[in-house]
C-alpha cells in the first residue's frame, strides 16, 4: 500500500516540479529568462553534449538548463504534465497549435513525398497542406471518411502516389460535423504504404477531443498534436500547441523545433500548468452541459438536425468508432437551423450570453458560422461533400449553467 499510482488530474499540481529548487514555492514559478548560469565550464560542455545528442544521457543525468531556445522549466515540467494524459514518452510545447502542425509536416516530409489526409481538416492545415507544401515539392492527397481502405488505396495508385506517401495525418472527429475516422485502419493503411527502409507515420490532431476523451496513441498513432489554445488552455487568453509521442519521433520534433524556434515561451507554459489543474472538472462539466443542450436543440422545431456524438445511431458504422475511440461525447456541436445563411445569422445575432467568435473549447460558449467563418476557404464542392451548408451553425459548449445556455439559444431560435 505504500505506492500508488495517481490518477493524471492529481498530478496536475505537483508533477515534475520540486519546491526545493524554487525557494519552496508551492507553485512554479515564470521562468522568465532568456538563458541559465553555468557552474562551471565543464558542466556547460556537457550540457551542450545532451542536448546536441552528442552522447546519450548518463542513468541519473538530467539535461541541465542552457538557454530557454532549448529547454526552460516551465516548458519541461508542462511537457511532463501532458504525457500523462496521453501516456506519451515525450511531449513538445509550440507557440500555435499551427507551428506544432506544420513542424511535425516539415520535419517527416522531404521534396518528392506525399501526405494523405482526412478531409475536413482545420482550415489553416488544410491552407499548409495545398498551399505552402507544394511549394517544397510535396503533394497532399485527401481522403475522406466514406471511403474504404481499398478505396483510399486505389486513389493513390491512380495518381501514381502510393510510394510517395510518408505521413498519415487524421482530424477526428472532424471539425465542424463531428464526422469520425477510424484510427486503426488510418494505421493499417500507414502500414500498407510502409517499406522497409520507409516508415509513414500518422499523426492526429486531437483538438476536438482535448487530451481527456480520445487517446490516438492507444488506437496506433504514432504522433498527436494539439492546437493548446483550445481545451488545453481553456480560456480564451492564450495561443499554444503541442505534439506528443514516442521518443523517437519526438527527439526529431524536438530538434527541428530547437532551430526552427518556435517553441512557448515561459509565460505561456505558466498559464497553461494553470489550466491543466482545471482541465478534467472544466472539461467534464462542459460535456455534461453538452448533453443538455443537444438534448434541447433536437426537439426544437426550428432546428432541422443536430451533429453530437451522443446522438449517433447505435449499430452505425460511426456510432462503433465513437464506443471505441472516446470515453465521452465532447463538448462541440453544431446543427441545422431550419432555413439558410439569414436564419443561421439572426440566430447569431440575437444571442445574449453565447459569444459570436471562433475557436473552441473555452469556458465560455462560443457561437459561429462555418460556411462563412471557419471553413469560408474551403472550395464549394468539398464543403457540400462534407456538409458545410449555410444553414449550419457550430456550438461550443462552455461551463455557464446549463439552463442559462438553453435559455440563451431558446429566445435567440425565437427571432429566427
Ligand atoms: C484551432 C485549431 C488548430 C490551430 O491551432 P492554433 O493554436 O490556432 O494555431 C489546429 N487544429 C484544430 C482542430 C483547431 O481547432
């Protein structure tokens, strides 16, 4: 009885930080430094053999403190706190959510290679795959969620791809209609394309689901990312992301992120242990509130169908990827409003408490229009392949009480 093992959310105040080091401050404090003092020249030689990977770590060694590019406490002791949650070996904290995307792309992809990727994703990667990458001279292929593995397969080969793919890059569920991908077959068909001296990796941005209600790491994922900003950080203040994995993708991540320089910097990492203190009561409560108000909207008679994982039909193909990648129905939905882009608007319009803004997984709720606001660059065929119509409106659901929410989307659906 004398070891236990703590469940994450007990470690979220105390994991990786020793008071001793710190004055016996209870907290961690903001490390705002721009670099760390030297004992000795022999100890700065090897600091520096560590972190250049000159030679491995020695048993007991722990990378000592250089320069807050390379490694800063509040940076470390938040990337230790995160691989908790996902049981990862490594984590690394970027300044976006879009800098931790794109450098995990520009780390695993050269020229002449190819990335398959679930469509819809978020609209900036969706912007980073076409637009920027095939200016290094790499293609992006989309797959989408009605396809088989065969299918998928045989795209490529039309296209003359299959060989050229090195990454795997899966959105699920996908932003904003909650459509589901099935991790293991996005894995089975990374192995397909693997050869021997070819490894593609698939990665997945976990931001719809936070680190709490899907873990692709256990579904064959062998990288995760994470735009912060969102569940992570939870309260509408800051920008940051993170990519999580086994080390031996991660040193690369890590490496690349050194020189390329854009990892968090000190205040950020702060804010964020903050919230990671917070984040499992945050998250829970916003996904009981969701219940409510999906509940609510589904009988309304001004509103046409309502997206939420809770609602998917039992025996579906999707309902059996939701039982086995979540442990919870999330806090995201969205709906059709009966009528088009002018109902949709006065909806948004006459809300009093819901917030009229983008981004998700905040404290507040958040109200939006995808077809002219998040996903208004996505081409017209895709976004009526996948369901963007006009009269389509995203909630995010926030920690108010439940029936001031409901109230809120009742007198604002009045005036539609
Ligand atoms: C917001 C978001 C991003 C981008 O993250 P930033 O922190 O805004 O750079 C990436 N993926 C998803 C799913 C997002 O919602």
């Amino acid at each position: 009885m004398n070891n236990r093992y703590f469940q994450p959310e007990s470690l979220m105040m105390s994991h990786g930080y020793k008071p001793a080091l710190s004055e016996g401050a209870i907290k961690c404090p903001i490390f705002q430094t721009s670099t760390f003092v030297f004992n000795s020249a022999e100890e700065g030689k090897a600091f520096f053999e560590v972190a250049y990977g000159q030679r491995e770590k020695e048993p007991n060694e722990e990378l000592g403190l250089i320069y807050s590019r390379l490694n800063n406490p509040d940076l470390q002791i938040l990337e230790e706190r995160l691989c908790l949650w996902d049981e990862a070996d490594e984590c690394a904290v970027f300044e976006s959510g879009m800098s931790a995307i794109s450098t995990v792309m520009l780390e695993f992809l050269r020229p002449g290679d190819a990335i398959l990727y679930s469509k819809p994703v978020y609209g900036g990667t969706d912007h980073f795959i076409n637009k920027v990458l095939p200016e290094y001279g790499i293609t992006g292929h989309g797959f989408t969620n009605t396809q088989s593995e065969e299918e998928v397969f045989q795209d490529l080969k039309g296209k003359g791809l299959e060989h050229k793919v090195k990454m795997v890059y899966v959105e699920t569920p996908a932003n904003p209609t909650n459509a589901l991908f099935d991790l293991e077959e996005c894995k089975k068909i990374a192995d397909r394309l693997s050869t021997s001296d070819k490894e593609v990796v698939v990665c997945v941005d976990n931001t719809y689901m936070g680190p709490l209600w899907q873990h692709p790491l256990k579904h064959g994922a062998d990288l995760v990312v994470y735009s912060a900003t969102k569940y992570i950080g939870g309260h509408s203040d800051l920008i940051a992301g993170a990519v999580l994995g086994k080390s031996k993708h991660m040193k690369r991540v890590r490496t690349l992120r050194t020189f390329l320089g854009n990892m968090a910097g000190p205040w950020t990492g702060w804010l964020l242990m903050r919230s990671l203190e917070t984040l499992k009561v945050r998250m829970s409560k916003q996904a009981e509130n969701t219940v409510e108000v999906a509940q609510y909207l589904s009988q309304h008679p001004k509103v046409e169908q309502v997206y939420y994982l809770g609602h998917l039909e039992e025996g579906s193909r999707q309902y059996a990827i939701y039982k086995k990648q979540h442990s919870s129905a999330g806090a995201m939905l969205s709906f059709d409003i009966k009528g088009g882009e002018a109902e949709a608007f006065k909806f948004l319009n006459n809300l009093k408490l819901i917030k009229l803004a983008v981004s998700l997984g905040s404290t507040e709720s958040l109200a939006e229009h995808p077809a002219t606001m998040t996903h208004s660059d996505v081409s017209k065929e895709d976004k009526d392949s996948i369901g963007i119509t006009e009269k389509l409106v995203r909630l995010s659901i926030g920690v108010e009480h439940p029936s001031d929410i409901i109230w809120d989307i009742e007198q604002a659906l009045e005036k539609c």
